[in-house]
C-alpha cells in the first residue's frame, strides 16, 4: 500500500464495521472513508471489504492488509513510547487514565497540585473506567481497580478500596418500612445479589443506573438506599451507612500502571509516585475506616 493514512482507513473500518462509525473514529465525514474505500479497492483490483448486513467485513485480501496495518500501527505506537521513554525533561505531555469518580471525588485536588507545581508538565485526564490500552498509547499513566491487570505493565500495587451500605441520614426515619428501596446497578441477572447481605435483604430494587455517580446523588437526595464506595459516601455529612452494615468489605486493590517503555521517563516516574502517595494518604478513608452510622 502507497501510504500510512490508506492503512489507517483499513483499521478503523475493521474495528468499527460500518462506514460511519468508521468516520467518527477518525474525525472525517462519512463520503470520505467511502471514496478511500473505492480508492483502496480500485488499486487492488478487487474488493479489500465487502458490504454484510448491517455493515462491512473484509475479505480474505483485507485480512492480510488489516494484519499488516496493525503491525505498522504497533511500530509506530512502540516509536512513539520510545522517543517518550528518550525524554529527560520535567516536562511535556502526559495522558492519564483515570475512573471519574476516583477523580471527582478522591483524587481532584491532589491532580490540581501536581499541575500547579509542574506547570511544564501537561497533564491530559481521560475518566474512564475501561482499561486503557497502553501498548497503544491511548494512555501513558492508569490508576484502576483491578484483581489483575496486564501482565506485562509495570508500577506499583497499593491496597484495596472497600464498598459499604448507605442512605440519606434521614431516610430511615422518614421511609416506612414497606417504602424503603435499593438503587443499584443496571442488571440483566434479576435481584442484585449483594442486598441479601444487606441490612435490608427484603427491600425491593426501585431505580436501577449505569453511572455511579447518579446512583450516589439519588441516595444524597433522599431517593433510596445504596451500595456504595466508602471514599465516595463516608465524607458526605449527609449520608450514613445503614444500622448494622457489615464491616466493608474489600473489592479490588487500586494499581498505579505505565507501560516499560516508559518506567524510567522522569516525568512518568514523577507522577505515579505522587499519585501512589495521594493514594496512601487516603488509605484508611478508601479502605472503609472512617465511616459512622
């Protein structure tokens, strides 16, 4: 193939499946992945994708030209880490990933420090709670919570976050028993199992979401009850755990993560061990130590 940007449509249109996501993925308009698409197909002389339902799949050509193109990809993802890795600066460009609610409501005013006090160093925050991957450089830094991640990323294991029960201080009391409910996570498996190991195993499930967060400020406004991260929930004035809760109970070890390529960059070094300390600093806040009913 003539050049990197055909490889580049070839990969975006193997991962996305349909024309227009394909354009989304890489930031142009949905004629022009199909005019490089006629483009490709014209200079080989047969088609490198075919339309299928509900999309495109690649042919057997294509496999061999997507095959090709990852390993392009892969060259220049190691490249680009490398020049990193080369870099002995306090400065330059770092990309963390992060879960939104570890930086909401944890880890914000220490991120803010770190910018003021390395104003060379540009900080970029992605909130997810996927995995980035780093061998592909859609990060250089991951803090999760994780029982195991890659094998082959490097940094630090801390210590795990813990989960308890909570409610909104006066719900209790203004809820009749009968009317009391859990918000919990969207579910396809029926009754979540962890309210059997509640202190109201018998309340019913009333509103149920993906996000955490919105999930946190129903409790807040007094919608229900809720299981919960303790760093989220004990410093909230207006929430409490639930009269005789469990202890909470560890779910994952949190991990400070980098690629090897990139361990020894001083900048990367700088920011995992300032985010390993933030992180200890709050240990026993994140392990469930300072909660109260």
């Amino acid at each position: 193939m003539e050049n990197w940007d055909d490889y580049r449509f070839i990969l975006a249109l193997d991962r996305s499946g349909t024309i227009r996501a394909a354009a989304l993925r890489l930031g142009v308009t949905h004629s022009t992945v199909s005019r490089r698409l006629a483009v490709i197909n014209e200079r080989y002389g047969k088609p490198v994708f075919e339309r299928s339902a509900g999309g495109y799949r690649k042919t057997e050509l294509g496999a061999e030209l997507v095959e090709a193109a990852q390993q392009m990809e892969g060259i220049s993802f190691s490249a680009d880490r490398r020049r990193k890795a080369s870099e002995t600066e306090l400065s330059g460009p770092i990309t963390l990933s992060i879960p939104d609610v570890l930086g909401q409501y944890l880890l914000l005013d220490y991120l803010a420090d770190f910018c003021q006090q390395y104003p060379d160093i540009k900080l970029s925050l992605l909130s997810s709670y996927s995995f980035a991957d780093l061998d592909r450089s859609e990060a250089d830094v991951v803090i999760r919570g994780v029982a195991k991640p890659p094998d082959h990323l490097v940094g630090r294991r801390l210590f795990p976050y813990a989960l308890s029960y909570y409610c909104r201080r006066d719900y209790l009391e203004k809820t009749e028993p009968a009317d009391r409910r859990w918000i919990a996570a969207v579910t396809t498996s029926g009754i979540p199992r962890w309210i059997a190991d509640s202190p109201f195993p018998d309340a019913p499930v009333s509103m149920m979401s993906d996000d955490i967060t919105l999930r946190h400020k129903a409790a807040l406004s007094g919608h229900g009850m809720v299981r919960g991260a303790c760093y989220m929930n004990d410093p909230e004035p207006d929430l409490m755990r639930l009269p005789k809760s469990p202890a909470p109970f560890p779910v994952a070890d949190f991990w400070v993560l980098t690629h090897p390529d990139l361990k020894n960059t001083p900048r990367i070094k700088l920011l995992m061990r300032f985010l390993a300390a933030a992180l200890l600093e709050n240990q026993d806040l994140i392990e469930g130590r300072h909660g109260t009913t």
